[in-house]
C-alpha cells in the first residue's frame, strides 16, 4: 500500500565571477564569495593547487597568504596549501583522493569550511569529489585555470574520478559554492593546453549557438596560435552557454538520458582511456565531434557541407582528427575498440543509448541507436582525410627544401 509520495526540492545557487588578478589583495572577489552568505564570520580556508598551476606560479601561496591577511576579517587560512598532480593523473589515482580526505579529516574541515581548489579540470573534479564526500559536503571554491575548465567544467555540477579504467566512474553532483574565473591562469598555458580547451566551446556553439560557431571560424588562426584576448573572450561566451544550459535544461543532476552537452564524448571518453590519457580530453572530443558529425551526414542528418565545414574549422584551430588508437581492434574479431565507448556510454547514462547528432549548425537531434556501418565511415574518412593532409605537408616541405637548395 503507498503511504505516502515525499517530494523534496532544494534551490542551489552559485556565483560565477570574471575577473583579474583574483589573489590581488586590492582584488575583493574571492572574500566576497566566501562570505556572501555569512557576511559576519571569519570563514576558514584551505586551498588545494594543481601541480601544474603550482609550478607555472611558484609565488601562488605566498600570494594566498597575502590576500588572506589582507581580508583577515573575512578568511582564515587553515594550513597550508596542497599541492596535488595535475592532469588526469588526479583522476586515476584513488591513492590521492584517499589521500587528500584523510587530510580535510585531519584539518577538522567541516561543512562550513571551504575548500578553495586552484587548477585545471581534473583536479576540480579529484578534490571536487574529496570535499564532496567529507562529512556528505564541504564547501567548494573554485578556480578553474584552464580554458576546458574555464570554459565548460569549472561552471558545472559534477564532479569525479576514474575508476576500473572507466571515465568518471565515481562521482558526485554537487554544485560549487562559487566559481571565479581569472583570465590570467591562461596566461602560463602551453599551446597545447589552450588549444584543447576550445573542443568544448565548439561543442556548444554547434548544439546552441551558430554565431558562436562563426565566430571561432573566422578567429580561428588568433586563436590556433594562443593569443589571449580572443581566448578570454571564447571563455566567457563558452561559459554563459554551459550555465545557461544547466538552468534551464530541467535536469541539472542528468536523471534522465539526454545529454546534448556531451556531444561527441561517447567516443572522447573511449580515446581517452585507449590511449592511457595521452590524449587530453579535448583532443578527444575534437575527434569525437568530427565522427559523430560525419556519421550524421551518412545517416542523412546534416549536410556534407555542414560536415566539412565542422572538420575544417577543427583543423584550423589546431586540432588534430586522427589518431592511431582509431584503429585498434578486438583480438580475433577484428571489431574496432572505441565502439565499446558506445555501451560504456548507454551505462553512464542509465541504460538507454541518447546520443546528440548534428542536423545543422545550432540544430540537433537525439537517437537513441547508432549503425555502427556509419561509424566505421566515418573513422576511415578521418583516416584519409590525415593521410592527404600529411602528403600534403610533406610535398610542401619536400618543395621548400628544394627551393632553399636552389637558391
């Protein structure tokens, strides 16, 4: 007999601020957030760096320190900073997640305490999910330092770390108490790095926002090459369309199988684990974009001219579309290896298959199948189209080395 039907909901709300110089004493942001809602207390604050942002900025705790002390009234440092590995290295690593819970135990972080986590992706999702699990949620800043995490994760609700070599295996939604984002982390990034981040703000301007699509194509050589105006600019566009989704999509925690913002993952994630992370994430997605928006032309989705015009404006941004871990087959049946991402996919997201396909710039559907025929298209085509696009340099460089000998 049914008793009774309990019905809970809990608003979350969390500001995301654009700024400059965040650990700049003169700088109020970050005490602003952490005492918008308790404006009377001290509140306690134990930061949490990636490696890489770490080395990038060795002054980064003296830095801390100093803010700190200067909004004495507002913060409290509680110890000082850890440093935690950068990249998905955090995320492989359930040692470092043991690890860094041991210490919030050790430091008496309670719910109020905040977390204040200083880095790139993986490691707001590795202390994300440490803070998270500690006494069911303590407190989480975050400053995103990348521009994936800038521009996509860092504005999120997940959280997370990899697990029985499954992407994001175990995990938690819980949405950050703050965000600030701080343009000049980008400063201090490789080449690479930067240019990986754009994959998801492309994803968003294919599914969402044709001008924002047009605009990366005609940027994108200031932006292959790492310049930072246009990259601050592709952030905060790329960010307002993530938040903008998460409000008013009606499913921020994913109950349900739809999931248009993971455009292009179900093999992203397949790569990332078949080439032990040597792909960044958004490298993968990048390649996971241009098959699933070649499998929507020979599915009859979207047009050939869509297709092309998505693969180059991915090559002109600096992205690479094929690599060998494509190829890799099942011993035996001959069966490629990142199809297992399709039922790695239909897992993740509750049992039915929903994937996001191209029908035209800012246009989408969902299908809940795939034929694998097309799939296999689609890699080949990638396939050919590296294999001209090498010929091609190697003629070019082939001629420029005659010229030179020439003259």
């Amino acid at each position: 007999m049914l008793l009774h039907v309990q019905r809970i909901a809990v608003p979350f709300e969390y500001p995301v601020y654009f700024t400059e110089g965040v650990f700049s004493p003169s700088n109020d942001d970050l005490a602003s957030a952490v005492a918008s809602r308790e404006p009377g207390r001290r509140h306690r604050v134990l930061p949490v760096i990636d490696g890489g942002v770490a080395a990038a900025w060795p002054s980064l705790p003296e830095d801390i320190a100093r803010y700190v002390g200067a909004h004495a009234a507002r913060l409290s440092l509680v110890a000082d900073p850890i440093v935690v590995p950068g990249g998905e290295a955090a995320k492989n690593d359930g040692a470092a997640t043991a690890a860094l819970q041991a210490r919030l135990d050790a430091l008496g972080m309670d719910r109020q305490s905040f977390v204040m986590i200083v880095g790139g992706g993986a490691v707001l999702d590795m202390a994300g999910y440490a803070a998270a699990t500690v006494h069911r949620g303590v407190r989480v800043v975050r400053i995103p330092t990348t521009v994936l995490a800038q521009a996509d994760s860092g504005v999120g609700v997940k959280n997370g770390i990899n697990a029985f070599g499954k992407k994001n295996l175990l995990g938690t939604f819980a949405p950050p108490f703050a965000v600030i984002i701080d343009a000049r982390f980008l400063e201090t990034l490789p080449l690479r790095d930067k240019v990986a981040g754009m994959a998801e703000a492309v994803k968003v301007a294919l599914i969402r926002d044709p001008p924002l699509f047009s605009w990366l194509t005609s940027q994108a050589p200031a932006l292959a090459s790492g310049e930072l105006a246009p990259l601050a600019e592709l952030v905060r566009r790329s960010a307002e369309i993530h938040l903008q989704h998460i409000a008013s999509a009606g499913d921020p925690f994913e109950l349900g199988s739809a999931r248009p913002l993971d455009f292009g993952h179900w093999a992203a994630h397949k790569l990332e684990s078949l080439t032990s992370h040597r792909l960044r994430h958004g490298e993968a997605v990048a390649i996971g974009i241009a098959i699933d928006t070649l499998y929507a032309a020979f599915a009859g989705l979207c047009s050939e001219a869509t297709a092309a015009a998505v693969l180059t404006t991915l090559e002109a941004l600096g992205f690479l579309l094929w690599d060998e871990a494509l190829a890799l087959t099942h011993p035996g049946g001959g069966r490629l290896c990142v199809l297992d991402g399709l039922t790695d996919f239909r897992e993740h997201l509750g049992g039915e298959l929903t994937v996001t396909l191209l029908e035209g710039v800012g246009r989408s559907r969902e299908v809940h199948e795939m034929d694998e025929r097309h799939i296999v298209a689609a890699i080949e085509r990638l396939r050919e189209r590296a294999a001209r696009r090498g010929a091609r340099a190697a003629a070019g460089a082939a001629g420029g080395a005659a010229g030179g000998a020439r003259s």
